[in-house]
C-alpha cells in the first residue's frame, strides 16, 4: 500500500510549491495534486514542509586521534542523532592512516559503519601517506563507490601533506574522475605560531585562534586554488570559516574554476568572543576556529548568491569532561595544543539553517541547494538523493514552521555533553522523518530501534545543481 503525505508544500532546490508526495515502497511515485491512487493511505500534511532530506557531506563519527582518544560519537550515535535533525545520510571521512593503503582504511570504516547506521552514509577518502601504490587504489576506491578523496594542508606532523603531494593527488584524482576535499589551513605557519606562544606561556585555549589567524586559512585557500588551476582539476574546500577566503573563491569561481566551497553553522553563527571564557572556551577549539562576527555576512551572502555549495557540519564531537577538558590525559590542562579539535552539530544543522531563512538570511530552495541537493549532485548521488521527484529515494523531512525548538545538550541525540548551540531558538520543529519510505522519527521519538541505515555507493560528479546536477542528472 503507497502512502500519500498530502496538502503540505514541497521545497526543492528549484522551488517552493503546493503538491502531494506519493510514497511507494523505498521512492516516491507522485508528486502533484492527483496522486493518491486505490487503497493508499493518506495523511495530512497541511501547513508543513516537505523537504528532501538533509545530507550531511562533512562528519567524523568514529574517528580516533593519534593520542587514543576517540571521538564521543560513534556512527550508531552520531547517524541517530543526524536522523533527529533532518538529516538521513551523511558522507563521512574514512582515513588513510600512515602506512595504511586505502583498501585498509576503507575496510576499517565499513567495520565501524555497517549495520550501525540510522541513516544512509557514504564514505569520502582522507589520504594521510600519499605514495605510488596509493595512486593506483584510486581506480579501486572509485569502483567501491568512494569517488571524493581529502587532503590536509594543516595538522603537521600527523595529517599534514605538502604542495608536491597536493599537486600529483590532483592530477590523479581528476584522471579517475574523482573530486578532491582539501582542508585549507598553513599548517607550517600554524605550527611556528603555536610554537611561538607556547614559548610566551600563551597556552590557554584562548590563544587557540591566536595561532590560526585568518590569514593562514586565506593563503592556503589561495595556494590551492592556484595549484588547482595549474593542474586543471576540480577541488572542494571543506569548512571556509573567513570571509577573506570566501573572497579568494569568489574571484577564482568568476575566472570560471571548478571550484566547490562549504561552510558550517557555526562559521555562520558563532564567533570567537567564544574564546574568552576560561576553560569553557575549550569547546569552540576547532579548525580552522570561530572567526570574528564581522565574517556572517559575507559568509551568508556567499549562501544566497550561490557561491559557497554546501552546508555541512564537521561533527567531530569530544566531550567537555574528560576529553576537551584534558581529563584524559594529565597534563593537558593548559595546553590549547592538545585540545581535541572538533565539535558536534550533526543534528542542528537543518533547523540553524531553517533559522536562517526565517530570518531572511537565505530562500527556503536555497536552504535546500546547500544542505541537499548540492551535496548530492556534487558527490554523485543526485537526483537518487537531494531532490523530491518520482523516482528518488522517499528521504523526506517533516518540517513544521509553526513549530519551536530550542537547541539544547539536555534534549539533543548527540552523545556529548554539550552543544555549541546550546539556547538558540528556531522557530520550526522536525515533526517527522522517513528514510527510503520508512517514517523513523516522529514527534522526537524514534520509531525503529534497529539502525536502517545502507551504505551508498556513489558515482562520479563534481557538479552542482546548478550545472545540472551530475553527468546523470536525468539517471535515477
Ligand atoms: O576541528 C576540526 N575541524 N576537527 C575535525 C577534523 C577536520 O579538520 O576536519
Ligand atoms: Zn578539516
Ligand atoms: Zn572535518
């Protein structure tokens, strides 16, 4: 029997408007005003939102540090947590840990992930140890569906590959037909800065942004696009958090670069007055960090006039007690250094972005664009994923604008005990999520115990909706 969600307001990338969604099996059958068909069962929708569902391109669940701490989500808590917030399949990062091939780093993160899954997920690739025998698994990982791979200019010593490294992983990654992630930071000034204050006795986690200015994350941003450009390839800069960057894609994108940017909420909301409060301050260490406020508005411009693509979170949650707090390890306290870097916000980014619009931040299809449909077409999952039409995946948000919902640690699915977010108010509630035609969350409770999630093999992209969604775009 299909079931039809109707009377409610379908928002897609390309527009808002009043249609009933019909829900066969896993897709969706219909969409108009006549599709309820003998025998479905109707329910009302009125004064709702539908919404394909949210696809989180950028999350660390599982992820452990070189230190043997592991990050407090795991992809059981961490994908449950994204289903709450709207969002039903996530891309997460694998690695490549030195002397590991990527066959092994990929077998590692299917361990941690299947069957542990609440919501669809993905893998990209982070290669840590580029070498010959790496570069000729590309073909390997392309046919296991991992078709974005991830390099760090920043974390030196452990993550950190040079402008050689970056330069051949392009030329071979464009050859594969694949898309490469960089993490745009100077890890080589950042390491000199952080050395510097460490000698002054600068180590609270105040000086955490003192040692990664702007400029650092401008200036990589900068060096890779021109390296990029040399080469000829695409590239995608995860997690933009300085306008001054956005700046430096802007221009590269107006030369006609083949050029992808995301940004994160809390690069949109938060700022680094946040790291003035003692040792709570620990919580916002993240990389690139919280920039001044004066960044927001150009960062939301680069949202509405379609410049940045995506909207992910790079969860990489650690709790304050014990982890960011320097519980694990004697010592830690008072050293921002060794700070577990990252924060959660898998389950707030669909209603910070909802915030947004009902702001007049951003149009609702672009609120779309950037939490779905771009992040689908771009790693070559669209118009399966990221789009309601006939055909794609029955991943649908129930989204209530007359709803309310104030973000807060003691009420959040994340397993960490805190959330950066913690008080802000948005006006609109989750009411209901399906994955693939199953209604699995409703009026905040879930109605599967067991995870449903199925790893996605993807397909080649590197395009946007706006360039027409991927090679496939009328392919299911
Ligand atoms: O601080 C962050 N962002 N941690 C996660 C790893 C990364 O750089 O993406
Ligand atoms: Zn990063
Ligand atoms: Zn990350």
């Amino acid at each position: 029997m299909a079931l039809v969600l109707a009377g409610g307001v379908v928002a897609n990338s390309d527009g808002v408007y009043r249609a009933d969604v019909r829900i066969d099996g896993e897709t969706i059958a219909g969409i108009g005003t006549c599709v309820v068909g003998k025998g479905d069962e109707v329910l009302d929708v009125s004064g709702k939102y539908l919404l394909p569902g949210g696809i989180d391109a950028h999350t660390h669940f599982d992820l452990p540090l070189s230190n043997g701490v592991r990050t407090a989500d795991s992809f059981f808590t961490g994908t449950r947590a994204a289903i709450a917030g709207g969002t039903t399949c996530v891309i997460d990062y694998a690695t490549q840990f030195k002397s590991e091939s990527l066959r092994e780093g990929l077998g590692n993160w299917h361990r941690l992930a299947d069957g542990k899954c609440f919501c669809d997920y993905a893998f990209h690739m982070a290669i840590t140890d580029w070498n010959e025998s790496v570069s000729d698994e590309l073909p390997e990982m392309i046919s296991s569906g991992v078709t974005s791979f991830k390099m760090y200019m920043a974390y030196k010593g452990s993550l950190q590959v040079d402008d050689g490294v970056i330069y051949w992983a392009l030329k071979r990654v464009m050859e594969v037909g694949g898309l490469l992630c960089v993490h745009c930071e100077n890890g080589d000034v950042i390491s000199a800065l952080t050395e510097e204050l460490s000698r002054r006795g600068c180590v609270g986690p105040e000086f955490h942004p003192v040692s990664r200015p702007p400029v650092t994350e401008t200036e990589a941003v900068s060096r890779l696009t021109s390296i990029a450009s040399l080469v000829g390839a695409p590239v995608y800069v995860v997690h933009v958090s300085a306008y001054s960057s956005m700046e430096k894609i802007i221009e590269a994108k107006a030369r006609g670069a083949r050029l992808f940017a995301e940004t994160c909420p809390q690069y949109l909301y938060l700022d680094d007055s946040l790291y003035g409060g003692g040792w709570e301050a620990a919580k916002y260490v993240c990389s690139p960090p919280l920039r001044g406020s004066e960044n927001h508005e150009g960062l939301w411009a680069s949202l509405r006039s379609g410049f940045t693509d995506v909207v992910a979170t790079d969860h990489c949650s650690f709790n304050f007690e014990g982890q960011k707090d320097g519980g694990h390890k004697d010592g830690m306290r008072g050293d921002f250094a060794k700070i577990p870097n990252g924060m959660p916000g898998v389950e707030s980014r669909v209603l910070l972005m909802y915030k947004g619009v009902s702001e007049g931040r951003l149009s609702l299809p672009a609120m779309v664009r950037v939490i779905s449909s771009n992040p689908a077409a771009i790693f070559g999952i669209y118009p399966r994923k990221g789009i309601l039409i006939p055909g794609a995946d029955a991943d649908i948000v129930v989204l209530n604008p007359s709803g309310k919902t104030v973000i807060s640690a003691r009420t959040q699915f994340q397993n960490v005990d805190y959330t950066p977010f913690e008080g802000v108010e948005v006006p609109a509630s989750i009411d209901a999520v399906y994955l693939r035609g199953v209604e699995v969350f409703r009026g905040g409770k879930f109605l599967e115990d067991a995870p449903a999630g199925r790893y996605v093999p993807r397909r080649a992209s590197g395009l946007s909706v706006t360039d027409g969604g991927g090679v496939a775009g009328t392919r299911l």
